[in-house]
C-alpha cells in the first residue's frame, strides 16, 4: 500500500523545522560562547584594571604605635592599585624586613581592602652587649632592638664578650631563663653569657656555672641538691660531674 499525499504533507512541515534546528543550533552555539567570553573579559577586566575592585584602605591590626606605623609604611601598595594585582608574598616580605615582627599575613578584604595581620616579637630577655647596649631578645634568641631600659619585668643577660651575642649563646640564656622556677628565678641577681656552652648566673651568694642548654632539668635537679650545702660555687656545666668550691668553714671541735 502507498503512502497517501495527506501523510507526505502534514509530515514535510515537521521535516523543515527540524532542519532549521538544525541549521540554527551551531549559530546558536557561537552566539552563546560570545556571549561567555564577553562575560569572562567583562570580570577579569574589573577584577585587574578597574578602579571599582581597587585598594582604598590598608589595614594593619596586631600592632600599635611606632609597630603600626612601620608596617603601614612597608606595604608599598599605592591606592588605587587593583587589589587583584596586588603581589601578597611581596607584601608580606617587606612587613617581615622589620625585625620587630614576628609574623605577618596579608590577605585581599574585598572590595578595597588590604588587610595585615602582624605578630610582633614578645622580649624575653635583655642583653647587655660589649658596648654596653640593651639589645632586647625575643623567646627564638632573636635580638629586635635597643633601648634605653628595659622593659619591666624582663631579665638582664650581660654578655662577656662578642660570642656572647651570638644567638645559640642567646638561646643557651634562654634555657636557663626557662628552666629555673620562680622561687630560684627571683634570688638571681646577675646572669652572664660568656659563650653558646658557658652561662654563669649569681644565685643569691652562690654563684652558679651552669653551661650550655644541654641537660637543663639534670643541672635544676642538682643544683637544687647542693644548695643546702651553701658553697662559693656550683659547677653543672657537666652534671654527671657535678663540682662545688668555698663554702663555711668546718666549725673546731672542742675539746
């Protein structure tokens, strides 16, 4: 049996349009990616040249006065500059340069904002230098600055002589800054730092050799033991040889 003319025209409109569909869905395809990419450069144009998305303000926080200032300073982000272009690690690198900054982070506070968060060193110690200088020290035996006092509260280390300021010295002083508990901490009266292996402290009379970091809960636990026994000095700079010199004379026996 044939096909009857009526099928073949109502089927021929169908056929048109879905050939036109066809023809339009590659032009449709182009348009729509033209239209993407247009997006694409409409954001990456906003984002890195315009002047909406472009740092306004610089903010500093985990620092105070002359700290504050400084790190403002070392920035070295112009207003205006798209904050996504600004170069992060390049920011955080020039803040690091100041030694009083322990740490330092830097991120991108949109729409205009460079944000900067910065830990500054915290002194642990003083150091009396050959010239006579304070040299304060954080708890790493990183020495930050010079002042005229020390702060209240933070021990005094007197370096004897240049190796003395070297910062495995500085750190041989903090160990024993952190070892002695606050019932000796408070009879010391003057520390010295001689060398990396060589730290001595007056302990109230006594004086106290006490070597380098090594063994720091040996030498408390000894020199705890000899205190009672109230000698000149107390050598721990080697514990498992312990030394002590002077000391009260033996009372005479009486006859």
């Amino acid at each position: 049996m044939g096909v009857s003319s009526r099928g073949l025209a109502s089927a021929d409109p169908r056929f048109r349009e879905r050939a036109l569909k066809r023809r339009r869905q590659p032009w449709r395809r182009v348009l729509w990616s033209v239209v993407a990419l247009a997006v694409v450069a409409a954001l990456v144009w906003l984002a890195f040249w315009s002047p909406l998305l472009a740092v306004r303000k610089v903010e500093v926080t985990g620092a105070s006065g002359a700290d504050k200032t400084a790190v403002a300073g070392l920035v070295g982000v112009d207003t205006g500059t798209p904050l996504a272009r600004v170069d992060l690690g390049g920011v955080e690198e020039r803040v690091r340069s100041r030694t009083s900054i322990a740490e330092v982070s830097v991120e991108r506070g949109w729409p205009s904002t460079l944000r900067v968060r910065v830990v500054p060193r915290q002194p642990a110690l003083v150091l009396k230098n050959p010239d006579g200088q304070l040299e304060v020290v954080d708890a790493t035996g990183v020495s930050y600055a010079v002042v005229k006092a020390p702060p209240a509260g933070v021990p005094v280390v007197t370096a004897a002589s240049t190796k003395g300021t070297t910062k495995e010295a500085l750190e041989a002083a903090l160990s024993v800054i952190h070892t002695l508990p606050v019932d000796l901490a408070k009879q010391v009266s003057a520390m010295q730092v001689s060398t990396a292996n060589l730290v001595s402290f007056t302990l109230g009379a006594v004086k106290v050799v006490w070597g380098g970091a090594d063994a720091a809960d040996r030498k408390l636990e000894i020199l705890r033991a000899l205190l009672p026994t109230a000698p000149e000095v107390i050598d721990v700079s080697a514990p498992a040889t312990p030394v002590t010199r002077g000391g009260p004379s033996p009372s005479p026996s009486g006859d």
